[in-house]
C-alpha cells in the first residue's frame, strides 16, 4: 500500500461534525419562542416554532442570497413576522441575543477536545463551514489557526473557492490539505473538487447511498479513528507544524 505524506493541514466541517446540531437549534428556537412569549407576544400568538420556519425557508427561496448566513435569514425572518402583527421591530436585535447565545451552547463530541488536541500537535488546523457558530464562544478557536465561514467569505461549501481560502489561511497547498466533515456533497465531494483529500465523518453509521458519486479517501466516527487512520496509511510527519506567533489571534475570513 502506498503511504502518503502525513497532511500538512487538516480542515474542519463543524456542525454535525465536532458537535451534533439538531438538538441545538431545537433548543435555541424553543428559547427564542418563550422570550417571544414574554416580549413580543403578538408574534407568538400568531406564529408558531414551525410556522416561523416555513416563512423563513420561503423567504430563502425568494431570496437565495440568504443561504450563505442563516443568521441573516432569522434576523429578516423576524422583522418580517415582528412588522406583520406591529411589534417594535427595534427589539428583533434582543431576540437574536438570546438565540444566538442558545445557538452557542454546543456540547462536544466527547473525542473532538482531546483529539484536537493530538492532531494539532502534528498538523496545522482550521475550519471551514457554512454555519454560523462563534468558536470563541464555543472555547474552540484556540484550536484553528484559520477559521472560514461562508457569510463572511462570500460563498459556500461546495464552492471550490472558500476550501481554497482554507488553505490559503493556513499557507498550504490543497493537494497537502485533508478536509472532515460530515456531508458527502457539501464536504466530501466539494473538498476533493476543490484538490484536497477528503474524510468522511460519519457519526451515526450513515449507509454511503451516493458510493458511485462520492468516494471518500477515508471514512471515519471520531478524531480517534482519524488519527489511526492517518498514522496508519502515512508517512510520519518530518517536522512539526508551524505555529502563529505568541499571542496571535486566529485568522478569520
């Protein structure tokens, strides 16, 4: 068996990938819905959890624009519901306080803090989503040496350009770059279309229905996996990554 080159940089999916996000949203709408309740209640008595949803993914088809910042769409999903029964939509920017704080509170796979911690002692990190989560919030972005997300980059996954603007963080060629995450198309395919390696992250045991579309290089259920994985099916790495200097922020594009 051939060995590779250990990858010289190792990309990140996030939702769904270092943490589950179903259970997030879920709880992050019901506490928005009750601070509705309490403060703008013509709102709640209007719409439901579920009824915002359907105006906000109509306004999306409308509107695709919004499909590279979902916290765009929910702030213009609530001005339009907040001026259709006359509430002070003024208070639509308190309302996102509170959501995008539930939204934050993400619980970690438990392999995601230690293996992170492994492979960066051996590669450089970052990540690359079309999500919205706050890595400082979240006590991650000591992790990422660059970090790219979709609503600030201009374009999502699997756009070619933003897993190139990964790369180009990191200061690394795509051909020595290895992207995670956990959707075959957005992911997968969109990195190894872009010129990286790919990993699927399949948590839950996903049977691969697009195996004639989407190959990836590896599939794994954890960082753990990973590691084996790269330890197993590469060369040692020469030398270690190189790291921003002290007291450095991580990039952010």
């Amino acid at each position: 068996m051939t060995r590779h080159p250990w990858p010289k940089a190792v990309l990140f999916d996030l939702d769904d990938t270092l943490w589950p996000i179903v259970p997030v949203i879920r709880a992050a709408e019901t506490i928005l819905y009750t601070w509705l309740q309490q403060h703008a209640p013509r709102v709640a008595e209007r719409f439901t959890i579920d009824s915002l949803r359907q105006a906000r993914l109509e306004l999306l088809a409308r509107e695709p624009r919004y499909g590279i910042d979902l916290s765009a769409l929910r702030h213009a999903g609530l001005i339009a519901a907040f001026e259709q029964v006359g509430e002070d939509v003024a208070r639509v920017d308190e309302a996102m306080v509170v959501f995008v704080a539930a939204r934050n509170a993400v619980t970690l796979y438990d392999d995601v803090a230690p293996g992170l911690a492994r492979l960066r002692q051996r590669a450089l990190l970052g990540s690359v989503t079309n999500g919205v989560a706050d890595l400082v919030t979240i006590g991650l972005a000591d992790q990422f040496q660059a970090s790219v997300a979709a609503r600030d980059f201009g374009a999502a996954k699997p756009d070619p350009g933003i897993f190139l603007a990964g790369c180009a963080a990191l200061g690394v060629l795509p051909a020595d770059t290895l992207y995670v995450g956990d959707d075959l198309l957005l992911d997968v395919q969109g990195a190894q279309q872009a010129g990286l390696r790919a990993a699927w992250m399949n948590r839950s045991g996903k049977i691969n229905e697009l195996a004639d579309q989407v190959r990836p290089d590896v599939e794994v259920n954890s960082i753990d996996a990973l590691l084996d994985w790269l330890d197993a099916a590469h060369e040692p790495s020469q030398e270690p990554p190189h790291e921003l200097p002290h007291g450095s922020a991580p990039m952010r594009v």
